[in-house]
C-alpha cells in the first residue's frame, strides 16, 4: 500500500494528485471540476489510500464558497470507498515550511526544491520536462497534501524514508500525464495512468 490519492478542494473545481510514496513521484495530476472528479472517486478507486486537504476555522467571516467547499470535501470523502483522511493547511505548511506562516509560494518553493533541487531540474522544459512539468494552480497544493500526509507518518512515513529523500533520490523517474496538460509516460510498472480529454484510461489515474 503506498499510492495514495490527495485533493485541494475548491468550490467548483479541485485540483488532485496521485503520488506513490514509496518511490516519492507523481504518477498522475489535474484538475477538474467538482462533480467530474466526484464520479471518477466513485468508479476508479485503484488508489490505496484518499486525503482531502480540510478547512480549519481561524475565527473569521467567511464566504458562500469555503461553505461550498466543506461541502464538496463531504461528498469527496463519502464517494471515496477506502481509508480516507483529512490534511489541514497548517500541517502541509509546518511539514515542508517549518512555519505555520507561510504562504503558497512559500510551500510551491518547498516542493520544488524538493523534486529538483531548484525549477530547472524539478519542472523542466517542454524539450527536457522535469518530474512537475506542467504542474499549475491547485495542483501544487494537492501535492503538498500528499507529501505532508506521508511526512506526517502515513503509510509509515514511506516505509521508514523520508518523502523529501524520496523526492530527490526518485524524481524524474515518472513525470505527470497528459491531464491538464501535463506531459509523461502512458504508462507505468504499477498501472496506467494515461489520461485523454479528463476521461481517466486505464487501471489508474
């Protein structure tokens, strides 16, 4: 068990990643809207494990849209028939940022050191993509959940290697699908994971 299935949730559309722990890559990633996604998490579910990025209460108003939102990570969670966890939005800062303070680009920066080191290395160019080529948006926050999710000590934190060792000692083994406009392989030992036009192909995302 070690491929797991992590989403930033938005009101209308949400942005998701599927990253195998054990060898610290992305296999697949995107966004898509709410109730695309919803059908996906009730009819592929070759993940082994489901983490849904959580709104925490900080004591001040909000909006129709974070209401919107709590509601769609409901229906993510009820969807999804296997284990399934929250990640708040303080634990993906404190486990790649050490600070509860600091911002998404703070947190994207993190990453990319992590699966570089540095943005040449970690996304590329559209002649040598790196392992994130293509990331955009709610994607990066859907791959912070993941890998704060395993830092944290899911599925035993990788076996017992950290995700940021894992990240740098395995990225560029498997790049990101065509979803979203993302570039890899179509293929993988563990599954499929090619993607045409935001129809899942294959026995994984």
């Amino acid at each position: 068990m070690c491929v797991l299935l992590a989403i930033d949730p938005g009101s209308s559309a949400s942005g998701w990643v599927v990253y195998n722990s054990s060898w610290g890559v992305v296999l697949s990633a995107g966004i898509d809207k709410n109730e695309v996604l919803l059908e996906r998490l009730r009819s592929e579910q070759d993940a082994d494990q489901l983490v849904v990025e959580m709104i925490a209460s900080y004591g001040m108003p909000v909006g129709r849209e974070v209401f919107e939102t709590c509601v769609w990570i409901g229906r993510f969670k009820e969807a999804y028939d296997g284990p399934s966890e929250w990640v708040y939005r303080r634990e993906v800062k404190l486990a790649l940022c050490d600070s509860p303070r600091a911002k998404d680009a703070n947190v994207r920066q993190a990453l990319i050191d992590m699966f570089g080191p540095g943005k040449g290395a970690a996304i590329g160019t559209k002649k040598v993509p790196g392992p994130l080529y293509g990331f955009k948006a709610d994607m990066w926050a859907a791959l912070g959940v993941a890998v704060a999710w395993v830092q944290k000590g899911g599925f035993d934190g990788a076996e017992g290697e950290s995700s940021k060792a894992a990240g740098n000692r395995h990225a560029g083994v498997v790049r990101p699908t065509k979803a979203a406009g993302l570039e890899g392989p179509p293929e993988h030992d563990a599954g499929s994971v090619g993607r045409k036009d935001g129809v899942g192909q294959g026995s994984r995302w």
